[in-house]
C-alpha cells in the first residue's frame, strides 16, 4: 500500500481571495486532503516545483515558508514510518497521529481547541473573547511570518513583543483609536489562564516554563461614569413622545436603575413571570448565575404599568424587545438556557446584544437632549444606582448584595446570606419620597398662614442673625 504526500491549493478561494494551501495523501489511487494553516495568491504558488518550493520569490518569506512545507512533509512521512512497522498505516490514522502531535506542541492548536470547547459547552459570552484572544494571536504570528507558535516558544521575550503589538492595534469599533489598555489586559488574561491550564490540567509544559512568572501586566484605573441626581431628573423631565423606541429605551434605562442596576441581557429577556403577586422582582442573573429577589419601589412598578395588557401570560416577555416565537423562547429558566444548542445560544447572544446596543445608541440621543455631557449607556445605570445609594448612607456590604456582585461570597462566608428584609429595607430607602421632611413643610407653611406682616418679619430677623453668627 504505497502512500505518497504532495501539496497543492484548494479548489475554491476563501473569504480574503486566497487560496489555502492543501497536504494531499494518496493511497491507491485514494486521496485525503489535509488543509495547512497557508494561504497564498494564485500568482505566488508553483504547482510543478520540486523539492516542496511551491512558494514563488514573489510571495512574502518564500524561502522561509518552503522550508516549513518540507519540514510539514517529513512529518507526515516519519509519522508514516513509524505506524508502517505495526502495520496500522494509513491516511485516517497518521492524520489523527499528527493532529495529536499537534495538539501537544502546538500552542495555537491548543488555544483554539479550547476556545471550540467553550463553544461548544454554550459558554457564547467567554468563546467571543477566546475567539478575539484567537485572532489577534493569529494576525501577530502572520505579521512575524509564523504560522504557528508551539509551547516551547512560549517565552517571557514573546509575550512582551505580543504585549506591545496589542499596543499598535486599532481598537475594531473605533478604528481612529487603538485598544484600550484594558482591553490588552483583558487579552493577556486570556492568555495567561490558557498557559495555566496546559500546566495543571494537561500537563503539555512544566510549571517553571510559564512565561508569565517573569512577565507582569496591568491595565489602568479608570472612573466608573455615574450620574448626578440633576441629570438624572433632566433625564426623568424630558419631552419624549409615548411609544416612541427613544421613550422606550428611557423606561428600560431608569427600571435597571431603580432596581438596583440590573443588566441589560437580564432586563431584555425579563417575563411577567418574574413579577410576583406581592411586588418582588426575581431573576437568576445570566453573568453569574445568581438569583436576585427584589422589592419593586413604586417608581419601578409605575414603569411596569406602562407595559402590562390584560391577558398577558405569565411567559410573554415584558418589554417590547424579544418576540415570544423565537427559537429559544420556550427557554424560560436559566437551567433551561443553559441546556440549549451551541449555535442556539450564539444567535440568542448576538440578538440581545444587537438589542443593547439599540438600546445605549438611544441613550446617547437622549443624553445629547438633557445636555449631558458623559457618554451614557445602559451599564451606567448600575454605577449611578451604586451612587445614589452611597450618598444615602447605604452600608457597603448592602450595595454589594442588591448589585449582586460575586465578590459579596467572600463576606457572606463568615457573615451569611444577606437576609432580603435587610436588602428591601437598603433598596426602599434610596428610593423613598421623604413624607416627613414633606410633612414638616406643610406644617411650617400653615403656622406662617397665621402670622402677620410684623410677626413674618421678626421671625426673619432672628433667622438672618443666626446666620451671620455662623
């Protein structure tokens, strides 16, 4: 069973106009074709030449790539080799064989076998960093003229030259800027739990060899955006016209905000089943999965007025953002979402987060009308509940519990569950109308009605001098 191995490109070109380039194996007369991580221009590939020197002088690196094709061959024909003496040879097995091989040296394979992983474990919102984690390794190898990066280059020197190739890379929604340093930090985070994971998991590089024991990163303190109480009533004093999507986004704003900042991808997917019968919101949060019970204040239940129709069902959503005929609809719990099809989620995520940016695009509108000058988006309802409950003398531990915050595990470990009385105390009273300061005024004004001109006037001289004193 005589095999033989040659390259050659693959019949249709790819999205960029390339055509990849293919390892062909024949076996009587069978041929499996394995695609490489090449890619090249009709014009820079000879398909006659020998020695594996397909690569024309035109194409980038030529002599460089050549040499990874015959390198990439020599495998191919060791592999061979060595599965021929236990008479297990052919094209299925070595393919696997060298997949394998791959996947322990390989770095890049590694990397991107895990990120399918998370795909296909539903996990959509941790994939697309994998994923952008994927892509900008893959745009710094080819700017280096490497297809591949494997374990054991992985070397502090690397990291710091990737590290600052991140730093000269445009920012892909703002293309005039390049990433924001968090953004890199985000990267290089990434980065780091993949190296760590191929130490303690899978065991693929000793733990010394870890290129981020000596290389250090950090991104950079920025201030959360919040909101000042005047801009949010300039907000709340707006003119909008009753239905309109501006009118809407304004409503789902101020309910995140009035219900301890909840997150658009829960708010967007919140049904009337998640009202109770006494004015309590639950949900579970799709971040982390943790269940928020909730006292509705009378400004959120004025909001919920808006949206509630006679007949409604207790699984229709509440606000007019998700059709209750999509694919995933029927997913109502969490649990039942989370067992839902990879590609489901991927459409479910790509959906909601279409919807948010709607949502934040509206929002700049109205700011732009209540001449505010902060970029306002939907998220900043969370920072600016955060305030408002700080400047009412909320304890810290309250505002961490209602903003349902993970880091508020680590108190609850010695202090225990936050009770929701304490909770629907905290939230009540950063929205409640102060009836007695009201009270006091009403009183004030019917005792001056009594007074005449001269009383008036002998009570304001007595105010006016304490006064100067101070």
């Amino acid at each position: 069973m005589a095999m033989s191995f040659g390259f050659q490109l693959a019949t249709q070109p790819n999205k960029k106009g390339l055509y990849p380039v293919v390892l062909r194996i024949t076996q009587d007369r069978k041929q499996k074709k394995v695609r490489t991580t090449f890619e090249v221009k009709k014009s820079d590939w000879n398909q006659n030449a020998n020695y594996y020197k397909h690569f024309r002088q035109s194409y980038p690196d030529y002599a460089k790539a050549n040499a990874e094709l015959k390198k990439l061959i020599e495998r191919y024909e060791e592999k061979n080799r060595e599965l021929a003496k236990k008479g297990e040879s052919n094209a299925e097995i070595i393919t696997l064989g060298i997949k394998e091989d791959e996947k322990s040296t390989s770095f890049l394979t590694y990397a991107k076998e895990r990120t399918q992983d998370i795909y296909d474990t539903g996990g959509i919102r941790n994939w697309k960093k994998y994923n952008g984690f994927c892509n900008k390794l893959e745009k710094f190898l080819k700017k280096s003229r490497k297809s591949d990066l494997l374990f054991s280059e992985l070397t502090p020197a690397f990291v710091s030259k990737f590290n600052s190739f991140l730093h000269k890379l445009p920012n892909e929604r703002n293309p005039n800027q390049l990433l924001h340093p968090n953004t890199i930090e985000v990267v290089l985070n990434i980065f780091k739990t993949l190296v760590n994971r191929a130490i303690e998991i899978d065991g693929l590089i000793k733990p010394e060899q870890n290129p981020f024991l000596k290389f250090k990163y950090s991104g950079v303190k920025t201030a959360k955006e919040k909101l000042s109480a005047d801009e949010i009533e300039a907000i709340a004093n707006l003119q909008l016209a009753e239905n309109s999507l501006i009118w809407h986004c304004r409503n789902y704003f101020f309910f995140s905000f009035y219900c301890a900042g909840i997150r658009a991808g829960d708010l967007i997917q919140l049904r009337w089943n998640n009202i109770t019968s006494d004015g309590r919101l639950n949900y579970e949060m799709g971040k982390n999965h943790k269940f928020r019970d909730l006292i509705l204040v009378d400004q959120a239940k004025d909001i919920l007025k808006l949206y509630y129709k006679e007949g409604v069902k207790g699984t229709d959503y509440i606000f007019p953002l998700l059709d209750n005929d999509l694919p995933w609809a029927s997913a109502i719990t969490q649990d039942e979402k989370d067992t839902l099809p990879a590609k489901t989620k991927e459409k479910m995520f790509a959906l909601i987060s279409s919807k948010n940016a709607l949502i934040n695009k509206e929002l700049g509108k109205i700011a732009k009308q209540a001449k505010i000058e902060k970029k306002l988006t939907f998220h900043i309802s969370r920072h600016s509940f955060a305030k408002v409950a700080k400047e009412k003398g909320i304890d810290n531990l309250s505002v961490k519990a209602l903003l349902g915050h993970s880091k508020i595990e680590t108190t609850e470990r010695y202090m225990g569950s936050f009770d929701t009385e304490r909770n629907d105390q905290a939230l009540a009273s950063i929205f409640e109308k102060d009836k007695e300061q009201q009270d006091k005024k009403a009183v004030l004004l019917e005792k001056l009605e009594g007074l005449d001109e001269q009383q008036i006037e002998a009570i304001l001289a007595i105010v006016n001098k304490g006064e100067k004193k101070e």
